[in-house]
C-alpha cells in the first residue's frame, strides 16, 4: 500500500479514537483491525477533540471514510440515515453542477477572453467554498450525532 494510504488510515484511527471505544466497537471488528493494521507507523497524527477537526489539515478520504462509517455503523434511526443520504446527495449535486459548468461547451470559448489569473482563481474560489461546505456540513452532523449519545 502506498504511503498516502497509510496516512488516511492513520488520521481515521486517530479519529476514532478521540470518538471512543462506543463508537469503535460499533464497527465490524475485522473492519477496526484492518484500520489498525495499514495504519502508518511513521504518521501518528493527535487531535485534542472533534471541535476542531474542521481547522485540522486532515485528508478529504479520511473524512469521508469517517462519514461512511457515520452512515453505515452509527446512524441511529433510518431518519437519520435519510438525512445524512440527503446531505450526500445535495453536495453530489452541487458538484456535478459545478463540473458541467466549468466544462461546458458553451463556456469553453467564453472563457479564453478571461485572462488565465482570473480562470485559476476562480477555481480556487469555488473548490475552497465547495470544501469548507462539505466539511463544515459533515462535522456538523458529526457534532450533532455525539451530542446526542
């Protein structure tokens, strides 16, 4: 496995262990062994607390393998599931409708009278407001679900 591998795994052990032994042992066991397992032994990254893992550089596999195991293992009630599916599914969209805009054939030509300055940060306006809104939204529910256990 490569490096990056390891990290991601890394990160969600040490997620995982600031969320406690009631939500490890939630998940399959041979699924927690194997987190172990791959789990780099050169990157140990520590956290203080969930609060400020939106702060925290922590890879976007990370948290979406921690958002999986939100919905498969530790959603409550199926309304919660649905929720969380909804939330999923709003910023797939709002993905895709970024995508079809960027590469639009329309815009295509529309584009090369912009200076390249203007089309790059533009990009990296819209990938950052896409992240933190993704993050945010994701740490929420999290927030939102350890509240309530």
């Amino acid at each position: 496995m490569d490096s990056t591998t390891n990290e991601i795994y890394s990160e969600v052990y040490a997620i995982l262990q600031i969320l406690g032994q009631n939500y490890i042992n939630k998940l399959p066991n041979k699924l927690y062994e194997m987190i172990e397992k791959e789990k780099s032994n050169t990157y140990n990254p520590t956290y203080d607390s969930i609060d400020n893992l939106a702060s925290l550089n922590i890879k976007k596999e990370s948290i979406s393998m921690i958002a999986l195991f939100h919905l498969n293992y530790w959603c409550n009630s199926e309304e919660e599931k649905q929720n969380l599916k909804n939330i999923f599914n709003e910023n797939e969209i709002k993905h895709q409708t970024s995508l079809k805009e960027k590469y639009s054939t329309d815009n295509l030509f529309k584009s090369k009278t912009k200076s390249n300055t203007e089309i790059e940060n533009q990009e990296i306006m819209l990938i950052q407001q896409e992240q933190e809104n993704i993050f945010k939204r994701l740490l929420n529910k999290i927030k939102k679900f350890l509240k309530k256990t």
